[in-house]
C-alpha cells in the first residue's frame, strides 16, 4: 500500500513524517503489550505519523502510540471520568480532543475497524471500514 498517494488523494495539504524504524515499532508493540494491525505498522513504516493541516497528528508516531495509551490505561483519574481504555488501541487524534483508535478483543486487534472516542461524552462510534478509508472518513467529516 502506498500510504503517502493514498494520504494525498484525499487530504493533499496533510504532511507525512519519516518513516518508523523497526525498532521504534517492536518497543511500541511490546510497551502495549499487542501487536499493532498490518495496516498501521505498513504505514507507520512510510511515515511514522501524519499531520493534518493544523499540525495535529492525525496518525501518531509510534512511540507517542505506545505513551499515549498507557498514559490513558493507567491515569487514575481518567479511570473514574471514563469507561476502561484497555479494548483501544489509540493511534492518532481529531485535532479536538477526540482519538482515533482501533477496538481489541481479546488481547488482539481482530477487526480492521476505527472508532472514534469523543473525549466529551466517552462515546465510541465508529469511523471507518479500516485503515485504507481512514483518509477519505477525516476528510468526509472535515467536510472537505
């Protein structure tokens, strides 16, 4: 998969960063505790994170991946705010609060679908089909 065409195709003003080094991918994986899906590792071995056109990370580097979801499976107050985060594994942000994240079942990433956590209700939607739509999805609810 090229990540960077298909980022281009349909948000042209996003900014792909260097790619992740193998290493950068096994300590995020192993801080976790889960392997990250296929599609995630392919892109963050492209480009390890995007920025949309305000600078936020639409996909985190991978070590932000592993430091922001332990940050939020272990903060004590996030524990009595919200329902657990450990089914999520969070990979990037909407730029507003809310995260993008793929659902774990069992210990593993068995589904190619992304939720979105809105950080204000604690609700979990759906987003995208997987990865591959995850660009065409930002872009659809930027109202590009």
């Amino acid at each position: 998969m090229n990540w960077q065409k298909l980022m281009s195709t349909h948000l042209p003003r996003a900014k792909a960063q260097a790619p992740a080094t193998s290493s950068e991918i096994e300590a995020a994986e192993s801080a976790l505790g889960v392997p990250l899906p296929a599609s995630l590792r392919s892109l963050l071995v492209q480009s390890n994170g995007i920025l949309d056109e305000h600078e936020s990370h639409l996909v985190w580097p991978a070590k932000t991946i592993a430091e922001r979801n332990l940050s939020f499976r272990h903060n004590g107050e996030f524990s009595a705010l919200y329902m657990p985060f450990d089914c999520l594994l969070f990979f990037g942000d909407a730029g507003n609060g809310d995260q993008f994240a793929f659902p774990i079942q069992g210990g593993d990433i068995r589904r190619p679908d992304i939720f979105i956590w809105d950080h204000e209700t604690d609700s979990r939607s759906w987003f995208a089909g997987r990865l591959e739509s995850f660009f065409e999805a930002v872009k659809m609810s930027e109202g590009s």
